[in-house]
C-alpha cells in the first residue's frame, strides 16, 4: 500500500514522463503525431494486402476484423517493446535522483493507453461515417482494454529489468513478438482456430496433433488473444460469444458448448494478475540494483 | 537535530572480471565456471551524523567511495549493511543536467526536473523566472536543450536544484562549473543556503572552496573515514598526506628513471 502512496506523490513526474513521451516520439518528424494513426492503419493496410489480394481470403467483413484485432494488438505489442527502452533510456535520471522506479514503466504504459484512446476514437469517428450501428455493446471494449492493460505491465516490468542488464533482451521480444501475433486472433478469427486440424507430416506437426486440445485450451487463456475477442465481441458482433464461425450456426453452437466462454475469461483475467503481481515483484527486486548496474 | 544518520554502513559493489552485456557472455562465463565477479567493498563501517545547518566537506582520493556515500544518501543507491536517514528535502546536485531530454525546450525540462526532484507544477511555475533569471538562459528556454552548449546546461541543472528550497542538499565535484562568473555567482548561492540555516553535504577537490564553505570535514580513503572533525585541520592534514604520496612518487620515479 505505501508502495501504492509513493507512486501517487510521484504522479506529476510520471504526467511529466508521460507528457515527454507522448512529445519526443514523432519529434523530427513531417507528420508528428499523425504516425501514431497512420503507423497502425499502414500494418493495417500490408496485412489486408496479403490476406485479401494475395491468399484471397473469403471471410465477409475482413477489413473490419482486422482493425479490431489490430488496434489491441498493436497497444500491447508496442508497450511490450517501449519497455525495452524505458529504463535504459531513463539511465540519467535513475542515476541522479530518488524516485519509485515503478513509474518508468507506468509512465510507458500510460503513453501507449493514450495512443490507444486517439487511435479508437478516430475507429468511432469512422464508424460513424460509415453509418455503422454504435450501440451498448461497445463497454465491453473496457474490459477487454483492461485485461491486456494489466498484463502488459508485468510483461513490461519484467522485460524492462532485463532490459538493464542484457542488451539481448531487445532483440528476444521483438521476435517473440512477431510469432505471438499469428498466435493471437489478430489477421484471422477464433472460430476457424477452434475447428483447426493438424495434418501429421513430420514429428513435430505429430506432437502438435497429439497435444492439439491442449494447446486450443492455452490458446484461449491468452489475455491479448481473449482481449482482442473482447474488442470484436464488443465492436463488431454486438456483445455475442466471440466464438464465431459464421458460415456453419451448428458447428458455432457445438464449440460454445465445449469451450465455456466465461471460463476461459476468468482465466486469462487471473493469468493477467499474476504475471502482472510477478512481472512487478521481478521489477521491485532488480530495480535497487540500476543505478549501479546500468 | 540531526538530520542525516549513517549508521555502519557498508556498500559491496560487484565488480565484473569481464563486463558481461549479452546473454551469450552470461551463458559462457557460466560454462567455463567463471563465478564472474570480484567483491569490493567501496564503503567499509561508516557511521556519522550531521545536525541541521551544518556543512560537511568530504575529501578523499579518487575511488574512496565518496560518490558512493553521496549516492546512498541521495537513495540513488543502496546500502549493503547498515541503516541511513536522511529528515526533509533532500535535493541531489549529482551529474548537474544529465537528467534533461535533448529533444525537449528549456522550459520544458525545467518543469521535467523539478517534478523529479520533488516540487509540483505550481510550485515550479512560481519560481520559473527566478529559476531562469540566474542561470541567464532568458533567450533560449524555448529551443530544444540540444541546441545549448555544455555551460548552458550545466548552469540551467545548477540553477533548477538550488531554487527547490531543500533542507539538505548533496553536491558532487560541483563547485567549479561554468565560467569564472557563474563559479562566482554559484558560491556564493552556497554560502546564502549556509546562513539560511541549510545543511550542505559536498564532495570536492577543490580543497580551499570546501575550507570557505564548510566547518567539518570528513576524510575518506579505501572507503574507511580517516578523520571526522573541524575542516581546517581535516583538510591541512589530507593536504599533507597528498604531498606526502605525491613525493613518494616522485621519489619512485626517479629511482626507476635510467641513469643520467
């Protein structure tokens, strides 16, 4: 708790962090702040590339599942590699003065929250362009917001720790990252993950045939896969159970019976704490040692 | 009152036989069973107080662990052994300017900094001009700080620090930053913390501003206190030592040296 005091006396420093952050990003460049738009929707625009023109994926409504998967996607994914940096580059200030460290990563995490707001409102301000129906149903985007909010923290405490001690951290997330995107809902939707089969050609498509069930299990405990779920429950299919495979009603029905929505909602949410309880402890410990270390 | 109380502290740092920077080196060092780290005491069993309004000079050879002890009472650092308490304020003049972002305007690290060290907006807005008046930075607060030269930023860090009113405050090899001037000018803003009744914790070679500046003074070699009393005496002694050691060398020198 009186961890929790320090860092709220410490907040103007963490709105000033947060200020810089939001100030220094674009900085040099033409456009500024617009890249924190453009950046995303340009990803956007190569993924529906390769999965619409070049593989001629059939799925209705393609773009729009994109842009919903994207927008949490690109949050997480960018907090994640922000954390890198955000001790390292902050050695100067770690070095000269006292202050909670939690709030190098807070201070990140916050900045990305904000890019995230700007960029779902400009999501509403096209929706309403479009004159797509904005109801109710879109709260549950807070939610969803919230479970990869506070996962991201403890990935980011702990990856930022590393950070200061092997350089080689940097490089691990950032292709870790690469292969958790195609292992979360993001250019494709649940449904067809679900019913997927293995075709056993080799020992390792073996193992993963045999252990199939499992992994569909874990890959539903995922925070970021069941936040990005949330985001297209919540936007594009007006709250329903995002298992959705629109083609076959039956086939959808079967799977909601075997994978009980709620549960694996509740589980991702407490996976969520506890890397986020372990990834701050992991920070806590190694942080008496940056000034030292770094 | 005291306000600081160091009570037998000790700092261990570990000291890499090799530095290790990358998961491979780790990985390697641990296969050939190379522990990897030389323990090294920089503090050894230091324990002194200070009362409020005192000035304390330390002095002392390079690696006597005086950076150390500025750093564990700033909290930068932390003590391996021992206990430290630090009453009030404390504002640490330590790497004067390091802390400000090259990209960001005068203005904007001032406000940045002072956040850092302690003072909310309001607080830092009130005191903005005085802040800029004595570093004379009037015309460029609004460029980017990379534009400035190493004396301008130097004297903006100085100027933020000695504005946030500290009750303690920790200086480190400060005493001669900037021109002939603003040396000048940052004494004897010192000297003003001193009659204001402000405890003052420097560390310096500049052995006769610490004499003008402080009444104690603490003399530290290989991380032990030498000698904790009045300054004159602390610092004509060290001046002895010093002469002594640079002799001995001299004296090594021209032994070694080849004949004629």
């Amino acid at each position: 708790m009186s961890e929790l005091a320090e860092v709220w006396r410490y907040r103007e420093v963490m709105g000033n962090l947060v200020r810089r952050n939001l100030k220094v990003r674009y900085k040099n460049s033409v456009l500024g702040f617009l890249w924190s738009l453009l950046n995303p929707l340009m990803q956007i625009g190569v993924w529906w590339f390769l999965f619409k023109i070049i593989l001629g994926n059939e799925e209705p409504n393609f773009m729009a599942t994109l842009i919903c998967g994207f927008i949490p996607w690109f949050f997480f994914s960018q907090t994640v590699l922000d954390s890198t940096g955000c001790v390292t580059q902050e050695m100067a200030l770690v070095k000269k003065a006292y202050f909670p460290r939690t709030i190098l990563p807070l201070a990140s995490l916050l900045s990305n929250l904000i890019h995230l707001g700007f960029a779902f409102a400009v999501l509403i301000a096209l929706f309403a362009i479009w004159r797509v129906d904005i109801n109710v149903h879109y709260w549950l985007v807070i939610p969803s917001t919230l479970l990869i909010t506070v996962f991201a923290y403890g990935l980011s405490a702990m990856v930022a720790a590393w950070s200061v001690f092997y350089a080689d951290v940097k490089f691990v997330v950032g292709n870790l990252l690469g292969l958790w995107f195609f292992l979360t809902p993001v250019v494709y939707s649940l449904g067809g993950v679900l019913d997927g089969q293995v075709k056993v050609t080799n020992w390792l498509t073996g193992l993963m045939a045999h252990w199939l069930p499992v992994i569909k299990k874990i890959y539903l405990l995922d925070p970021v896969a069941m936040g990005i779920v949330g985001y297209r429950s919540a936007l594009l299919y007006g709250g329903a159970n995002p298992i959705m495979k629109p083609e076959d009603l039956a086939r959808q029905v079967e799977l909601q019976a075997q994978y009980p929505f709620a549960h694996y909602v509740l589980g991702a949410a407490m996976i969520s704490v506890a890397v986020s309880v372990i990834g701050h402890l992991i920070f806590r410990r190694m942080s008496d040692l940056f000034a030292e270390r770094g | 009152m005291s306000v600081i109380e160091v009570q037998h502290v000790w700092k261990q740092y570990r000291r890499p036989h090799k530095q290790v920077n990358s998961l491979k080196e780790a990985v390697l060092a641990m296969l050939r069973g190379q522990t990897g780290y030389e323990e090294f005491w920089a503090l050894r069993d230091i324990t002194f107080t200070v009362e409020a309004g005192e000035a304390i000079g330390v002095v002392g050879p390079n690696g006597s662990g005086k950076s150390t002890l500025l750093g564990l009472l700033a909290r930068v650092l932390k003590p391996t052994f021992g206990s430290i308490v630090v009453v009030g304020r404390v504002c640490p003049l330590l790497e004067l300017g390091t802390g400000f972002h090259p990209e960001l305007t005068g203005r904007e690290n001032v406000f940045l900094n002072a956040s850092l060290l302690g003072l909310n907006q309001r607080e830092t807005a009130r005191k903005y001009d005085a802040i800029v008046e004595f570093a004379e930075l009037e015309e460029v607060m609004d460029s980017p700080v990379k534009t400035y030269s190493t004396g301008m930023v130097i004297r903006l860090g100085f100027s933020v620090a000695v504005h946030l009113d500290p009750d303690v405050l920790l200086i480190d090899e400060v005493l001669g930053v900037g021109d002939e001037h603003f040396q000048h000018k940052s004494f004897g803003r010192l000297l003003e913390f001193k009659q204001e009744g402000k405890t003052i914790f420097v560390v310096s070679h500049n052995l006769d501003a610490l004499k003008r500046l402080c009444e104690r003074a603490i003399w530290l070699d290989r991380g032990r206190i030498v000698k904790d009393t009045d300054s004159e005496e602390v610092i004509a002694k060290y001046r002895v030592s010093v002469e002594l050691w640079e002799r001995s060398l001299a004296d090594a020198r021209a032994r070694d040296a080849p004949p004629g």
